[in-house]
C-alpha cells in the first residue's frame, strides 16, 4: 500500500484538471483495499474510489480519500471445451485486457477495444460500444463490502445492468470495492458481431473477419471520431442517448423528419444526443479551453486549462438547449465529484 498526502489527480482523471487529493492510497491487493477504506473511514473524511479517472470531472481538489487499484493480473480460471472463464484485476487497464484476450484468440470483448479506464470500473457503468456491452460477456464481479471487509460474488443479474447502469452506480454506489471482474469467453470464435454501423465494412476492407480485425476496425472508427485524452482530455460521451417514450418521440419527430433513432422496445426510442447536440450548433463550440469535439458532439473536451466548473458549465448550456429545442432532456454519463 503506498500513501501520498496532497496528491495531484493530473495523471488520474482523463479531461487532466490539474486538481489535488488530500491523501492518495495505491492498494496491490484485498488486504490493503480493507486497509485503506479503514484509514479513510477512521480518519473521518470522506473518501472516494478512482479507477482510471476516465469518466469522472473533478470539480475541485478532492479533501478526502482517493482509494486507487494498482492490481493487475489476468488468469484462465476455468477452460470447458471452447468456454473459456477469465478473472482480471480491478487495476488492469481495460485496453490491455482486450489486447490480451484478442491475442489468445479469446471472443468477446473485441468490439470494446479502445474505450479507457480500468476493468474495475467497466462494470460500474457497464460500458459499451460497436454493438456490445460488458454485461454480454460478465460471468461474476467480485467485491468487498467496505463496511464488513467481506468479498461478496455477484453475478451479471446481481449487477442489474442496464444501458450505462449498474447497481454499483446506484444503489452500492461508494459501498463496494471491486477487486476483480470474471468473464465467459469463446476460444477461437466463428461468431462475430460486426452490425452496428459500418463496423462490418470496415472489418471487410482490412481482412478477413477475425478477433485481430474487428479490434483493429474499432480501433481506427474511434482514433477518427474521438480525441485521444492523451491529447486533448476529455472523458469519452459526456452525455447519455437518452430514451424517450413514444409519445414524445412523436411529436419531436413529426417536427424533426430527419431526426435518427432506435427503438429500444414498444413503448421507449433511443435518439443520438451527438445528434441533437450539433443540431442546436454546438459541435465545434469553443469557450476558452472549454469545448464540444468537432467530430463527435457527445464529447466534452478540455484544451488546456478549462476548468471542471467550466466544462460543467458547458454541460448546462448545451443540457439547456437541446431541452428547450427538442423537449428532451439529456442526462450526464460522466460521474461529476
Ligand atoms: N451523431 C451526430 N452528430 C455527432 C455524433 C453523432 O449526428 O456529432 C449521430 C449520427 O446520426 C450517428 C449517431 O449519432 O450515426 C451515432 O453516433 P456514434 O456511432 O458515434 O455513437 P453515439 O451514439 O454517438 C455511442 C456511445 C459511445 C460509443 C459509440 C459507438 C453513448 C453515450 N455513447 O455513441 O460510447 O463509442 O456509441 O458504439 O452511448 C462513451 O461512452 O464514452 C462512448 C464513446
């Protein structure tokens, strides 16, 4: 376990606010995770638990404890036939995870390459992109109750993931550690999901259909819509698509014969916020070093010194007019500490 005191958060959030903690605690293990939650509970501040900080913005300096994962290893724990179950460290980037997985010939998580942040916080949001989300492929998270210091098992119903939700965000927000995350993959798959967009042209126009080519495709779809945070920081889709009932999608899109959507079920429409962004002109917006990325409107950039104030600024504004144009209200995906 390492401590540091007055520690800068530039490294750990990807919009790179140049914010401080009170105290950092790096915890390698299970022991250290109880460790350091029993530090932070006696020590009386408030404490909050960073993964790779790719989908927070920081408002402020943090007075309080930031509680940080550095554990890393992934294992084959069961192998039947071609069913393959994997656990990997809440600390490993999940980038690597995928490259891991795809060059073992391991299926199921090719389509989420690329997105940043750690496996420990992929289930929280249940992130998901080109068609796939975590929860097709999650067998198990395990996590320690902080209040006990037991580790408790939950299966993918148990997380009760939804679109961008699980009950880590809700319900157990701030009351688990997770320390692992086990997945049901497929050895050398001979199925792929390659139909959301023009994912299945891409991956043909490389090669033929593989885990190698589709991780490649994603890789190039999104190094062309999306800033590198490494770049320009930024913390991916700012906003949710929200889903609106049919009533009100039929009268904002009678108004709107352009409008793109997709029925999520009888009674509920999922519509681009991207989409509605730019259509109340903000794509390209600059405000100092606040902005909206000139190539996908969901995203909410920093170009420099913004500040988390600012942006959240920003996030208003734009929350603001999309509602009154449209009637829809847009809701934040990024977590606002
Ligand atoms: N669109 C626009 N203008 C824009 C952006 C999008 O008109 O500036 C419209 C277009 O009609 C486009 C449609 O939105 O066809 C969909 O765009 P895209 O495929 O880029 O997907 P998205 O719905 O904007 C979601 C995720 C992304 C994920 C992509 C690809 C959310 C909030 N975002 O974006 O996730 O990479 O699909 O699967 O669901 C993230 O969560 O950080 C993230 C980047």
């Amino acid at each position: 376990m390492e401590i540091y005191d007055n520690y800068s958060l530039k490294e750990y959030n990807s919009f790179g606010f140049n914010v401080r903690a009170r105290r950092f605690i790096s915890v390698g293990n299970e022991e250290d995770i109880l460790a350091a939650a029993e530090q932070a509970v006696k020590s009386g501040l408030k404490y909050f638990i960073l993964g790779a900080g790719s989908n927070i913005l920081f408002t402020s300096d943090y007075d309080g404890v930031i509680i940080n994962a550095s554990c890393n290893s992934v294992n084959i724990v069961e192998e039947k036939n071609r069913n393959i179950v994997v656990s990997a460290d809440a600390g490993l980037t999940w980038d690597s995870f995928v490259e891991w997985c795809v060059n073992i010939n391991l299926g199921g998580v090719e389509n989420l390459s690329s997105i940043p942040g750690t496996v420990g916080a992929a289930p929280v949001q249940n992130i998901g992109a080109y068609g796939s989300e975590i929860k097709d492929v999650l067998r198990a998270v395990r996590a320690i109750r902080l209040s006990t210091g037991k580790a408790e098992l939950f299966s993918a119903n148990d997380c009760r993931f939804s679109y961008r939700e699980s009950i880590f965000k809700n319900e157990l927000k701030g009351k688990y550690f997770i320390s692992k995350v086990y997945f049901n993959l497929i050895k050398n798959p001979d199925q792929f999901n390659t139909q959301y967009g023009n994912l299945e042209e891409r991956v043909n126009r490389i090669g033929k259909k593989s885990l190698h080519t589709i991780r490649q495709a994603v890789m190039e779809i999104r190094g062309e819509k999306l800033p590198d945070p490494a770049i320009t920081g930024n913390a991916g889709s700012f906003f949710k698509n929200p889903v609106i009932n049919r009533q009100l999608f039929k009268s904002t899109h009678h108004k709107n014969r352009e409008m793109p959507y997709y029925e999520t079920n009888e009674d509920h429409i999922k519509i681009p916020a991207g989409w509605l962004i730019e259509e109340c002109g903000w794509k390209g917006f600059r405000d100092g070093d606040a902005g909206v990325h000139n190539k996908q409107a969901l995203v909410l950039v920093n170009y420099g010194n913004a500040t988390g104030i600012e942006i959240l600024n920003l996030a208003e504004r734009i929350i603001e007019s999309v509602n009154q144009r449209f009637g829809i209200e847009l809701k934040k995906e990024v977590e606002i500490v």
